[in-house]
C-alpha cells in the first residue's frame, strides 16, 4: 500500500511541475505572438494561431507519451515473463 501511494503522490507532484511549466511556457509563447502581430489587428489572429499551435504541439505530444508508456509496459510484461520462467 505503501508504494501504491507513493506512485500516486509522486504522480500528483510531478502533474503539478508540468503545470506550473506549462504556464510559463504560455506566457511566453503569449509574448512572442503579442510582439510577432501586435496588440491590436493581429491579436485575435495571433491567439488563434497560438491556440492551434499549442493544441498540435499537445496532440504530438500525448501520442509520443502514450506509445512510450506502452512500450514501457510491454517490455515490463516481457521481463515478468522471463523472470517467471528463470524461477521455474
């Protein structure tokens, strides 16, 4: 039990990093647009261009996590399997 809540508290933490890098990040990137296409014509062309930026950036990203979360699970699997069979 004591590792299963130390896997969820360490998952929690390491959520809340990527938010507070995840924001700082955006206020970046907010910056760059703001000074690419200027506070007033371009701006709501500019957040539009940012959000879609950032929706395909995340898209390739959770795919990229995904996989080699998958990856990772497939060749635990393998290692139980062959640890099972080094026992027998």
């Amino acid at each position: 039990m004591t590792g299963e809540v130390l896997d969820k508290f360490s998952g929690l933490i390491s959520t809340a990093l990527g938010l507070v890098a995840a924001l700082a990040w955006n206020t970046a990137i907010q910056n760059l647009f703001t000074t690419i296409f200027g506070e007033a014509g371009g701006a709501l062309v500019g957040q539009f261009l940012y959000a879609i930026l950032i929706t395909v950036v995340v898209i390739f990203a959770t795919i990229a996590v995904s996989r080699a979360a998958e990856r990772a699970k497939k060749l635990e699997e393998e290692q139980k399997g062959l640890l099972g069979k080094l026992k027998e």
